[in-house]
C-alpha cells in the first residue's frame, strides 16, 4: 500500500526493499504487526547491538532551522553531566523568535549536597552569555522521573496552546523525556527506543495534543567533540554515570598527575598544594602518580590498568590543553563525555591530555 509506516522506536520511515539501509523492516512483519520498530531499533531492544549509521550533521540542522519558521515553544534538553558538550552550537539562530524552555536534565547524577538554586543561577549565566534567555529553567532526571510534573506544567504554561520542539544533543536524555511524556500522558510505556548509544532517534515523532498541536520529537544532534562519541559501544558503561558520582578528592602537590582510565590524564603542573574534585564515573579508574613518572606508567599500562581503551589505537592520540588557574574562584575543568574536574582556589597551571578532537574547556564551578 501507499501508507508511510514510521518506526515506532525511532520515527525514520519504514522501508522494505533494502536490509542495508536505514529504517528497514521485512515485509512480512509490517503486515503482521501492530507496532513496528526497524531492524536497528530492534536490534538495540532485544539484543543491544548497535548498527552504526552513517549520520550527516547537516541534515539534522536543516531540520532545526525549520523551527524557526514556526510559531511554537522549544524546549532543549541538555544533560547536566556534559552541559556544554550537549548544549547545541547556535541555538539561538534555529529557534528563531519562539521561547525556549530548558529541561536541564540528570540532576539525579548530582550530589544529594547540591544547591540546586545556585546550580540553576549558573545555568541562567552561562546560557545568558550565549545570547539565551530562557522562559525557565527546569532542573529534572527523565530516568528516575524527578520534576516530570514541574516540566509538563511549565510546558502547558508556556506553550500556549502551540506545537512543541523538543530539540537536544543525542544522548542528553531526550528520548527518555518523551517516553515518560507518553507513559505520564498516555500510559504507554517505553515506546521509543532509547539507548546509552549515540544517535538512536533519526526522525522526527509526533505527539499529538488534544487541542490539535503536537510535541514534536526532532532528531538529537550529533556532536563528535565529546569522548563518549568516540570510545566502544561496550565501555559506555564506564564512560557514562548511571548512578549518582561519588566525588573522588584528591590533594595534589605539583609535579603530580591523574590518568583517567587510558582516556585522559591531567598533570598539575605548578602550584601550591591544593584538592582536585573529579566527578567522572564511578566505574572509570583513577590513578594518581608522580608526574616524572608518568609516562613511562603511560607506556606500559595504557590499554591494561589504564583502560578503557582496550586498545590505545583505537582514540586519536592525545592533545595537550594548558589552564592557568586564577586562584580567586574556583574551577572546573571539563573532559566533554568524560566529567569534569574542580580545582582548588590556589593559582596553578595545569595540562590536561585527551584525544585529540575532544572538548577541554574550563568554566567556573558548576558545583
Ligand atoms: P537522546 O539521545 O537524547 O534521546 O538520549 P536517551 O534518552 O537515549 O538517553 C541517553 C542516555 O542517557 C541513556 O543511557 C539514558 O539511560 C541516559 N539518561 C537519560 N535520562 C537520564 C537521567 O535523567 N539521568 C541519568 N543518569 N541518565 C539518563
């Protein structure tokens, strides 16, 4: 027949002629079944193997700039654990005149100690540095269902009675929002595939409203300058927290370094004795050493002790960033994928090694 049969993992369009290609399903199942899921998200359901797509950024932001041109609200997620890493470059230029909300997502991640008033105002700082003044600032977990009812109503109250872009980065959480929107609305449980894997959602899925709108799901945009982009399917789980960090302090003299599994390392260069604060995985390894003997450490652990990677050559070698620490206020730096670091209040200089084409900036502490 002619009708277009939509993935009701996913959302891409249904195809039955070549296995190769995206969205493909067997005939045989799309007559015989009531929901249908292509063979990808099949696979991820039942067996969580990932066939990797080839994925062009550019169509994904050509369906953002449409937004532009509608009159609805947007509302970003963004994942807390790598805010930069999954906020979206230029944003502001795709939503257009439309408010946009933010739904700053895994909150659950975060110390039960956090003040999350102070988290929230710098959030407000940052986004309003990049031009973003948002209708508000929800602070939620989609997974453990925390402030779900705060982000509906805000929704409700902002949409006002328009259509709904939920827009975001693959992984910060966007498909697990929309399933508990359709458990919470509509009972219906796990409906679209979501997965630790990058890039699960590939088109766009629609919700209807009762007023005739819709919340519209659109495609999560890729960014490769994360590290979870580029380590296995099969060390995610070291790589991204499931459970709430356990801080892991150390006070380091100078001449003194961290190895984050064989991902990064960060060698304190210069300076007074002072903590360094990682919130990375509870499962990735730290080691500290001495930093004159670091590399030979390096050399002969890396892909063993210090793992992930099983195999170094698997990441692009690493690339040195250098940070003076300005010893007034406090200091994160952030592996983008990997966590962050809070240094102390004492000046410093500090390098940090991590594959090359991975985010390393430093921001003042989220925490
Ligand atoms: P999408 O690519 O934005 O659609 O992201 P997904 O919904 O597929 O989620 C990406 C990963 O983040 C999955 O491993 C989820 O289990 C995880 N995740 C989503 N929401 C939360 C949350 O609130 N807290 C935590 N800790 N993990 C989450």
């Amino acid at each position: 027949s002619d009708k277009e049969y939509r993935c009701d993992g996913c959302g891409i369009v249904i195809q039955t002629e070549d296995p190769s290609q995206l969205g493909y399903v067997p005939p045989k199942v799309l007559e015989e079944r009531e929901e249908v899921y292509c063979r990808r998200c099949f696979r991820i359901r039942h067996y969580n193997e990932i066939a990797p797509v080839e994925q062009d950024p550019d169509i994904y932001l050509h369906k953002l700039a449409e937004i532009a041109e509608t009159d609805s609200l947007v509302v970003q997620v963004v994942d807390l654990f790598d805010f930069s890493g999954s906020w979206i470059p230029g944003i502001h230029r795709h939503i257009g005149k439309n408010p946009l909300l933010l739904l700053a997502n895994k909150i659950d991640l975060f110390p039960k100690s956090t003040k999350w008033g102070k988290l929230k105002d710098w959030l407000r700082k940052y986004v309003k540095e990049l031009g973003i003044y948002p209708v508000d600032i929800i602070l939620c977990s989609a997974e453990k269902g925390i402030h779900m009812d705060e982000a509906l109503e805000a929704i409700e109250k902002y949409r006002d009675r328009r259509d709904v872009y939920v827009v975001g980065t693959t992984n910060a959480g966007k498909s697990t929002f929309i399933n508990r929107i359709l458990k919470e609305v509509a009972e219906l449980d796990e409906i679209i595939t979501t997965s630790p894997y990058p890039g699960t959602t590939l088109d766009a899925i629609r919700i209807p409203l009762d007023d005739g709108k819709a919340i519209i799901d659109t495609p999560g945009i890729v960014r490769k300058d994360r590290l979870s982009e580029w380590v296995r399917p099969t060390d995610l789980h070291v790589v991204i927290p499931k459970q709430p960090l356990n801080p892991r302090i150390y006070q380091l003299n100078d001449q003194q370094t961290l190895f984050f599994g064989g991902l990064a390392r960060m060698d304190y260069i210069e300076g007074e004795r002072q903590s360094f604060v990682c919130y990375v995985s509870n499962h990735l390894y730290v080691h500290r050493t001495k930093l004159q003997n670091a590399d030979a450490f390096l050399e002969k652990h890396h892909g063993k002790m210090l793992s992930p990677p099983q195999d170094p050559a698997q990441l692009p070698p690493w690339k040195k960033h250098r940070f003076f620490l300005p010893g007034h206020e406090k200091q994160d730096i952030v592996i983008s994928g990997l966590g962050w670091i809070a240094c102390g209040k004492e000046k410093g200089l500090v390098e940090v090694w991590a594959p090359k084409g991975v985010q390393v900036v430093v921001r003042p502490a989220i925490i």
